[in-house]
C-alpha cells in the first residue's frame, strides 16, 4: 500500500471510532468507511485484504482503547500485557472489515450497484457473524452509533440493530461510488441519481420512523407506567472488593434508598455486584437490605455473588455466579437471577485447563472461575414480570428477545462499568441498551455502579440518565412492553437474509448479476 492509501485507511479507522462515544459524532458514520472504498475500488479481493485489516485495525484500538485500564488499571496485569490484549482483540475484530473490503471487491465485478447493495449486506451478515462466534461479541456495532437519532433507529422494531447497519453501509457504498464518478467525469449523471436516491430512502426512513415514534408514544400513553428508582452507589472498582469497605458501601446504597423511597417507587435497582459479600451467608447484613425494602415499601433487586455447593467425586464443590436477588417488603427473598454469558478472561478463563497461568480480570469475593446459571427466568413486582440482564449480556439481542418471548413486561440491566474508567465505553454500553428498548418495544431500567445509570422507553428515548462518577438515585415512570414486535417473534429474518446477500457478493463476479 502507498502512503496514500495507508492514510486513508486510518481515516477510516478514526472516522468509525468518532462515531461512538466519547466523542459520539454520529454523523460520520453515514460516512466512515468511504476512504477504505477509495483504496479498494478496483483492486482484487486479495489485494483488498490488507487495507481492510488496516482500517479495522485503527478502528478497532481506538474504539476499544478502554481494554488497556479494564486489564492494567483494574485487572492489575502489566501494562505491555493490557497493550497486547487491545491489540489481540482489535486484530481479530479487524478481520472482518478485511472480510468486508474482499467481498466489495468481489462484488463489485458484477457492477457498481451489485458491490452498493451486497456489500450492506455482506456487512450485516459479518456483524451476525461477530455476535455468536466464539462466545460472540457485539459491541459496537455500527448501527449503535445512532442510538441517538431516534427516527433512524424505530426500524429495529423489525430488522433488529442491523437493519440500521445495513442502512448505513448502503451509504457509505452509494457515497464512494458516487464521488469516483463525479471525480472522473465518468457517468456524472448516474451517480446524482445515485445520491438522490439514496437522500429519498433516508428521508422515507426518517419519515416513517417518527411516525412510528409518535404511534408507539401514544399507546405508551394507555399503559400504566412503574415508578422505578436507580442507585447509583458510586463505589471506586479499587476498593470495591475491600473488606473493610463492605459496611461502607452497603451504607451508601441503604442511603440512596431512603432518599429514593421518599417517590414511592413501585421497584428498587442497584447495580451489579452492589453488594460485596455473599448475602447467602451474612445475615446481619442482609437483614439490612430486608429491612429497607420494608422501609421503602418496594421489593429491591441487587446484584451480589453467590454461590452453591456441588458434590464432585465425593467431594463439595463450590460454584460461584453472579447473581441478581430480587427481595420484597416482609422479609421475602421473591427470587435470584444468575448470569447465564459471562465475561470471558472476566468472569471466568476459557480452557483454563490449559490457560491455567492466567488470571481473571474480575476478582471479588469468590475465589474461583464464575458459573454460567441454568437459564433465563422472569421475576415479578408491582404485578408486572421483568427479565434481568447482567453487565454485558445487554448487549446480545438474544437474551433481551427471549426474555422478551417469555412474556417479560420490563427489562432491567444492572452493571459495574467502574472497570472502564473515564472512557468511552460506559457510553457504548448505554447505546447497545437502547436499540433492546426498541426492538421489543419494552422500557428498560439500567442501574450502573458509576454510571452510566438511565431509564429507556419503548421508543428509545433515555427519559432519566445520570452522569460517570456521581453519586445518584433517580426515580422516574417505565412504561412497560407495549407491543410484541415482529423482531420479537420472527428473530434475526433480516440478518438471515443479509447472510445470503453476503454469499452472494462472493460469487456475483462470476455470475455477472
């Protein structure tokens, strides 16, 4: 590669990672990935590789940069090691605009529009791809960049996240192609038909979405919405896990309680982990939490670890989890929800039987590897069910559906995202939970450690967030599940499809489509 196309694949890179917090600048997105189109048009597929790999590997590093404080701030790992996990992951994430770029080309042999439309969808079915292959990792994808521009994103109602993604792509192709023909001349015409055409579908999108919004607002109007408080314990990830700050940081949660239960909520959340001992086992302790939901008149859902002892070969084996309790006024304990995706290298290490040299970034009370619960399961307040997703499991759309089948009411999301300090990542976080709000059309109620703490409508408007690193309670109306949407009951159809239009971008050169 030249300088040039060096350079132009790095403002590829830059330009998608721009798109996600912390600078958030969505717009660029619709643009992003133009330049690495330049550097590829007309090259071969194999030749397309590298620039591919490059700009996702720019991309990738800077968007994920917050792996370096998880690992080496955090994770207490050296810092060459934190530098070589962002790299690791950031080179395996690049494989797939590498992928993409080949693809492009491929298709592109077929003509201009066939490279346009099979690359949006080549896309989609690598986003697909990155979301269940090797225990999947759907973060960030492209359409989250627009979490904020709520017209946009109404049709995830039907396509899911990678509906937006495909639309976005779309763009990018129908730009880059339309800029080579006006910078040589070449069919001017056909590329502003191109542009004007593109401008119509984004506008009918538009359109059609606002007034989706505006429909699914009204009916939110016929429901009756829940009073939910979100604590926000504030508790630094460097002494979360210290003994001797056990009491101080139950106090502070028990004191946001009380000044949150002043609203009358009719449901109570603390964060992941809000709790640093095993309530199983610290009566006292837990008495407090029980007498607080007493207090406040409203069943209290916190996340803690927790554990239960198997017999293995004759002997008791503790397995740890991490769990949310659900406990009511009277002393009940209503249920317990245990994480089902953990963290890998987080919460547990894979084929630690031979990776038995590295440690998990997630240390806490349990002195182990933590277990995948037995599945998903709904619990109950205020006469209405609500599934339960644990830190990063928001960001599946699977889980959030299948909860969503079950007949979930509400979705409540509890997380620790004080390992990602001050960086982008709590806002990447957030993003990813508003696209589940519109897909199943159902409010979702997020209690994050130091924020980003928030409640999100049916319509994905974030009605009440708090800020990185305040201490908070928020309390404000949830509008339960409105709709069963189609995304609900049909799945990933849109992605399937794109998966066939992505075969086909492979093989569309040679069969002249």
């Amino acid at each position: 590669m030249t300088r040039r196309d060096l350079f132009l694949c790095a403002a590829s890179g830059l330009l998608v990672a721009a798109a996600f917090p912390p600078l958030g600048a969505w717009p660029v997105a619709w643009v992003a990935w133009v330049p690495l189109l330049m550097v590829v048009r007309g090259r071969s597929p194999r030749a397309a590789f590298l620039p591919g790999f490059a700009a996702g590997l720019v991309g990738a590093v800077a968007t994920f940069h917050w792996i370096v404080i998880v690992v080496h701030t955090y994770g207490h790992a050296p810092l060459p090691f934190a530098i070589f996990a962002l790299v690791l992951l950031s080179a395996y994430l690049a494989l797939y605009p590498a992928a993409w770029a080949m693809g492009v080309t491929c298709a592109a042999r077929a003509g201009e529009g066939a490279a346009v439309w099979l690359g949006a969808g080549l896309w989609v079915a690598l986003e697909f791809l990155r979301t269940y292959l090797i225990s999947g990792f759907p973060w960030a994808l492209l359409a989250n960049s627009q979490a904020g521009v709520l017209p946009i994103i109404q049709i995830a109602e039907w396509t899911g996240a990678y509906g937006v993604s495909f639309l976005l792509i779309l763009a990018n192709g129908s730009i880059a192609a339309a800029v080579v023909s006006l910078a040589k001349q070449r069919r001017p015409r056909e590329a502003w038909i191109r542009l004007g055409a593109l401008t119509l579908l984004i506008a009918v999108i538009f359109s059609f979405g606002q007034g989706r919004r505006q429909a699914i607002a009204t009916r939110m109007q016929a429901r009756h919405a829940l009073t939910v408080a979100l604590i926000q314990g504030n508790i630094p990830q460097d002494v979360k896990w210290d003994a001797a700050f056990v009491t101080r940081s139950l106090d502070r949660h028990l004191s946001l309680t009380a000044a949150a239960a002043r609203k009358q909520p009719d449901l109570i959340v603390w964060p992941e982990a809000a709790t640093t001992f095993f309530f199983q086992d610290e009566p006292v302790l837990a008495g407090r939490i029980l007498q607080a939901a007493d207090q406040s008149h409203a069943p209290i859902l916190f996340g803690a670890s927790a554990y239960r002892l198997d017999s293995v070969n004759g002997r008791p084996q503790a397995r740890y989890f991490n769990s949310a309790y659900l406990v009511a006024p009277g002393g009940r304990v209503l249920g317990r929800y245990d994480k089902i995706h953990l963290v890998p290298f987080g919460e547990f290490v894979p084929f630690r039987r031979f990776l038995r040299f590295l440690p998990r970034v997630a240390t806490g009370i349990a002195g182990d590897d933590f277990t995948p619960g037995d599945g998903q399961a709904l619990l109950s307040a205020a006469g209405h069910r609500f599934g339960v997703l644990i830190c990063y499991e928001g960001i599946f759309p699977a889980l959030s559906r299948d909860l969503d089948r079950r007949g979930a009411d509400l979705l409540v999301n509890i997380t620790n995202d004080a390992w990602f300090g001050r960086s982008g990542a709590p806002g990447q976080h957030l993003e990813a939970a508003v696209f589940r709000a519109v897909e199943g059309r159902i409010g979702i109620a997020r209690a994050a450690n130091t924020g980003i703490s928030a409640l999100i409508q049916p319509t994905g408007e974030v009605t009440k967030r708090t800020g990185l690193f305040e201490t908070a309670q928020v309390t404000g109306p949830l509008t339960p599940r409105v709709v069963t949407t189609f995304y609900t009951r049909n799945g990933d159809v849109f992605a399937w499809a794109c998966v066939g239009l992505g075969a086909l971008a492979f093989v569309a050169g040679r069969l002249r489509l």
